[in-house]
C-alpha cells in the first residue's frame, strides 16, 4: 500500500487542580448537531436558575468558552452563591483572555474560602496591569509551595517592584533564582532587562554576556531579540550583528531568524528603542518563560493556557506570546480559535510570515484548502522565491487532487533553491508522489529515486518507491529490500507494516502477508483500506469467512481519502475473489534470505 505521508527543573504544581472537573471536561468529544441549538433554545422556557448553566455546560463541552463564561455569568446573576461554579468561571474567563473579569471572580472565589494559589496569580497580574504594584506584592506573596517560592513568585515581584520604581528590591526578589545553576540563564535574562531599564547600562551588560558566552546557556529568540537591541541602543551595533548571524542557521525559527538579521543590520541606533520600557511588558517576558516550563509538567496545557493568556494581557503587543497561545490552542484541536490568534499578528511583526504560514496549516487541517492555498499565494506574490510558501502551496494543490497544479508549484519551490541539500528531499518526495498520481509514473521514479539520495533511504521513500516496483513487477528484489527497510525504520506504522504484508501478498506468499496484515491492523484499526487487505489475504488462506467480514468491515469505515474501490469489494463479498494479478517472477532465496531480520523486530 502507498502512503503519503508529506507531511532540568520538573515543576509538580500539586495545589493546583486546574479547571477542577473542567480539566477533563475540556478534552472530551462532544456530539455535533443541533445539541447546543436545542437548548439555548428551551432555556428560556426553564428555570432561570438553571437556563444559563444548561446553555453554558453545552458552550463548554464544545469548547466554545467565550460563550460558556458569558452564559455562566449569566447563571451567577439569579445563584451568586454558587461558590463552585465562580470557583471555576475565573479559570474559563482567564483562559479567554478576559483577566479583569477573571480578576473579579477570583477574589470572590478568594472570600469564598478558596485556597487555590491560581486565584492570587490571577489577581496579582490583573492588579500590575491597573499599576497597583504594592497590592500586586501582597497578592503574589499569598502563593505557597516550593515551585512558587523558588521559581514563579521571584520572576512575579521582581517585576512589580520594578513598577514602584525600586530597583535594590526589583534585583533582590531575582536572589533565588541566582541560586539555582538551572535558572542562571533566566536570572541573568531578567536581571539584565531590570538593570537596562533603569540605564544601569554595565550591570545589564554583564548580564547579558553571562547568557552570550556561556555556550551551555540556552539563548532563546526572545533572548537574543533583547540583547541585539541592547546592543544596538549601546553603540555596539557590530556585537549585535555578529551575534545574530551565529544563530542564523538554527533549524527552529529559521524564518523570524533571517527577518530579525535584516531588522539587526538596518537598525537606526538613534532610532531604535527599547523593547521593554515598563513593568508590565517585564511581567509579560516572566509569564512567557513560566508558560515554556509549565508546559513540560504535569498539567502541561492547562497550566501553559491560563500563563500565556495573562502574559498576553501584561503586554497586548507581545506577539511571540501570541504565538505560543496559538501553539497550544492547535494542541488542543482548537484551529479556528488559533487562526483568530494569528489574525492578531501584524504584518511589519517578526512574527508575521511565520503566523501565515501556521494559519494556513490550520484551514488545511481543517480541510478548507482554498482558504489555506489563497494564504500561501499571497506569500508567493510578496516573494516568488519563497521556498515554504511554494511548496505549502503545492501540498494544497495535492490535497485538492489538482496534481499538475500540485507538479507545477513543487518544481517551482525546489527551484528557489539555493543549493539541494539533504533537507531537500521531502519536495523530491512530494513532487514524486505528484506525478505517480497524475499518472506520469517515468518522472515519479526518477524523483522518488533522488529523494531515497537526499533522505539517506527514509523510510517513507523507501516504502513508495519499493511498493510501486513491486505492483509494476520490476526491480522485485531491490523493492523488497526498500519496503523491509522501510519497516525496520518504522514497525509501529500500520501503513508501513500493511506495506510489507503487501509486498508478501504480490509475491504470492500470503501466510506471510496475513500475519503482517493483522498487525497492521492492530495499529490502524479505523483505516478501511488495510481492512481490505487483510480481507485479500484471509481469503487466499482459506479464511474466506473472516476476509467477508474484513471486507464488510472496510465498507463502514471512514475512507476520507477515496483509497478502496467501494464497488469491486461489495463484488468480492458477493462472488469471492477471482485470480490475483500475475505474481512477478522473482529469487525466492534472495527473499527468504532478506525476510530474516524481520525476526529482529518481532
């Protein structure tokens, strides 16, 4: 079968129970339909009590949060004494974005008795944001707990401080990261924002250097964005430069790379301001950085949601913030949500090219081709040469099955090549792939072939390229080798295992091809074209009744790709299976001899 594929410090932030019964809620399916319409539409005909917590579960089952908060407000106006659904309604509204609504619940959730140390983060960052600095330090020391005292509560202060204009305690709140060798790269990062934004210009330059120089520290974009400008600001335009094309071969962020060089060469000193000129934006910069490490514990996306919403609200401008929150609402399958992120972006941003791209991705996702490819054109018509655009675009195209549209802008990307290089080879791949489904199977091979060279034998090629020979008869023993190669890379794949019990299918060795249908099976059970394989091969051993079920199986199944031919299995279920194609001749030793590393991965 062919397959297409183109496509430290562990934080235990044990007294949060996050989103209390939402948390699990939040990721469960939910039925489509009219079950949402249906009940907004009788809450009106039910007890007011209870109409708008009905219409708000409904809005929060579907992930529809905005309206689940606005309906629990609701709720909350005729039973404010529902102290469990305001002690969940902050967490939803923070979720949203809406801080200052969340603010106000969280207090009222705070009189309420509850403990949680998420009410008090929430009420601190919303009271720095209205300039209440002092309040904001009463606030964040009610937080408890070693993760807080040691890593969240020092990045908090140190920045509210930094709003009552007290630099000796804005630097002393940071002590207790300096303690930690971990944090020495964060301590140093905002130390050295404090210290340049009180014009203490050589103690943020030894900051700074710390992170520069010692190559064990991580040196985020973020990083380096603020320590070029300083730079830049500073008469050292030249350092800046220099210490932006280090990084500029970095395979993350390549693009935000290259458009941060261009901004670092062309910048104006004179002209060129500082990125972090109040507390707010400083706090901004900490919740991002407890965003990334929360991110990695326990409650992962729950955690990084809510911090990065509140570091988006310090600081409205902040697009690698929105960015990250765009990150995590794809995570959790939200892509309309996460193009309306990307929206936010404009496009004199870093950030843009890369938003566009991401949005693009997302309407695919979403099957909306046409929204994802008028994306990518207008990248194009901005820069013909742009390789990711070109070749997003020719994905599209293939998915829209336009395969000389598909050909014609997949040459084009690999064009706009400056060198072919061995990350090359997923274009070579596609492009093949385009035209062995266009029907031109002589320049399908010759760029599946190129793409083996590049990919040094990937196993996605090696599978193409190997099943192909084998159903055309020719090169059987080198396309043998390809597919167990294939499956030695990946032998949890069920496409790449159904690949190999193919390949023993066409030669006619169908014991063989069963025992690997059924595992592929097992790994895919929802696919409806290895269904049918293993139905094919059922009924070559004789197992004709289990092949009629696995062909009736194939038929009920979601098949979004058009790969089973409805009509020839509904046949096969009523007449059995007439004879095979011929079984191309072939070194039945060669084949033993290859099949016995298959015994290594059993």
């Amino acid at each position: 079968m062919i397959r297409t594929k183109i496509i430290n410090f562990s934080l235990i932030l044990i007294s949060i129970i996050f989103f209390s019964s939402c948390s699990n809620i939040f990721m469960k399916k939910t039925q489509e339909g009219d079950e949402r319409t249906s009940v907004e539409n009788r809450q009106m005909q039910v007890n007011p009590k209870y109409g708008a917590y009905l219409a708000g579960r409904v809005a929060h089952l579907r992930r529809d949060f905005n309206t689940a908060a606005d309906f629990y407000e609701k709720n909350l106006e005729v039973t404010p004494e529902n102290k469990d659904l305001v002690s969940k309604i902050y967490i939803i509204l923070a979720s949203e974005g809406r801080i200052s609504e969340a603010a106000h619940y969280a207090k009222k959730s705070i009189q309420n008795g509850d403990n949680n140390n998420f009410t008090y983060i929430i009420v601190a960052v919303d009271e720095m944001k209205k300039n209440q600095y002092e309040e904001a330090v009463l606030s964040v020391n009610n937080l408890k707990g070693q993760v807080y005292e040691e890593f969240i509560n020092p990045l908090l202060i140190s920045w509210a401080y930094v709003g009552q204009n007290n630099k000796e305690q804005a630097l002393k709140s940071l002590d207790n990261l300096s303690r930690d060798q971990s944090f020495k790269a964060l301590y140093n990062f905002h130390a050295g924002m404090i210290n340049d934004y009180f014009d203490d210009v050589e103690a943020a330059k030894k900051n700074y250097e710390v992170i520069v120089d010692e190559t064990s520290l991580e040196m985020s974009f973020r990083t380096l964005q603020i320590i070029t400008n300083f730079y830049i600001r500073n008469g050292e335009k030249d350092k800046a430069i220099a210490l932006v094309e280090k990084y500029y071969d970095e395979k993350q962020l390549v693009d935000m790379l290259k458009r941060l060089s261009l901004e670092v060469k062309n910048a104006n000193p004179e002209k060129t301001k500082r990125i972090i000129s109040n507390a707010n934006q400083g706090l901004a910069e900490a919740l991002l950085n407890i965003t990334t490490v929360v991110r990695q514990g326990p409650a992962g996306i729950d955690l990084a949601h809510v911090f990065i919403c509140l570091s988006i609200y310090s600081n409205n401008n902040y697009d690698l913030a929105k960015l990250l929150l765009a990150d995590i609402l794809e995570g959790r399958g939200m892509y309309g949500s996460a193009n309306a992120v990307y929206e936010q972006i404009d496009r004199n941003s870093l950030s843009y090219y890369t938003a566009q791209l991401k949005k693009s991705n997302n309407y695919t996702l979403n099957e909306e081709y046409q929204k994802s490819a008028q994306i990518l054109k207008d990248l194009v018509r901005d820069n013909p040469n742009d390789y990711n655009a070109l070749l997003g675009l020719a994905d599209t195209y293939r998915m829209l099955k336009d395969y000389p549209q598909a050909i014609k802008y997949y040459n084009e990307a690999i064009h706009s090549l400056s060198e072919i290089n061995n990350d090359s080879w997923t274009a070579f791949y596609a492009l093949g792939v385009a035209y062995d489904q266009n029907g031109n199977w002589q320049e399908a091979e010759e760029n599946l072939k190129k793409a083996i060279e590049l990919s040094q034998n990937h196993y996605l090629v090696l599978n193409y390229l190997g099943y192909s020979w084998i159903e055309r008869g020719k090169n059987v023993e080198e396309a043998f080798s390809m597919v167990v190669d294939a499956y030695m890379q990946a032998p949890n794949d069920g496409h790449i295992v159904d690949s190999l019990g193919w390949a023993f299918y066409r030669l006619g060795r169908y014991d063989e091809a069963a025992k690997y249908m059924e595992k592929a099976c097992e790994f895919e059970p929802g696919n409806a074209l290895i269904n049918e394989h293993l139905g094919d091969a059922y009924y070559r051993v004789g197992r004709k009744n289990e092949a009629k079920f696995q062909w009736q199986h194939a038929l009920v199944l979601k098949d979004d790709i058009e790969e089973v031919d409805v009509k020839a299995v509904n046949q096969k279920i009523i007449e059995g299976m007439t004879l095979d194609k011929k079984i191309p001749t072939y070194d039945a030793h060669f084949i033993e001899e290859k099949s016995e590393v298959l015994e290594t991965v059993e």
